[in-house]
C-alpha cells in the first residue's frame, strides 16, 4: 500500500469502528491491553483475516495498529468522532 492508500485505509477502518457500537467496544478491550498483548492480539486478528479472505486494505489497516504511534493516533480520533 502506498501512503495514500494506507491513510485511505486507517480512514476507513476508525469511521467503522465510529459508527459500529460492537466494533467500537472491540477497540476498547484492544485499548485496555498492554502494548505486547495487544500486538499479539492483532497479529492473531490479521491470521484470522488472512484465511477468511478479507479485503487487503483491511488487513493492512489492521497490522498498522500494532505500531503504538497508529494505535494511539487512531484511538484518538475515534474519541473525538464519538465524543467521548
């Protein structure tokens, strides 16, 4: 994924998880995690996704919020868009 297509992506995945209540209490465990737990969690995540044939972009998203600085960037917005 080149830069756009990755912003595109983390655009996409944090209006999801806005706008899907499940979704948005899945991002709060995954918040509550510590920084190793929660890689290792989105790695199995990303495994799971992988053999489920979902979409790359997604996929790609996802592995991205491994990265502390994309989680925490990511989290951030999704306060904000939620009005938490």
């Amino acid at each position: 994924m080149n830069a756009e297509q990755v912003h595109e992506e983390l655009a996409r995945f944090t209006q999801t998880v806005v706008e899907d209540d499940r979704l948005y209490v899945w991002f709060l465990e995954l918040k509550r995690l510590p920084g190793e737990a929660r890689r290792l969690e989105l790695a199995r995540m990303v495994g799971k996704m992988r053999v489920a044939g979902e979409d790359a972009g997604v996929i790609g998203a996802t592995q991205l919020l491994a990265q502390p600085q994309v989680f925490e960037g990511v989290s951030k917005a999704i306060e904000e868009l939620r009005g938490v």
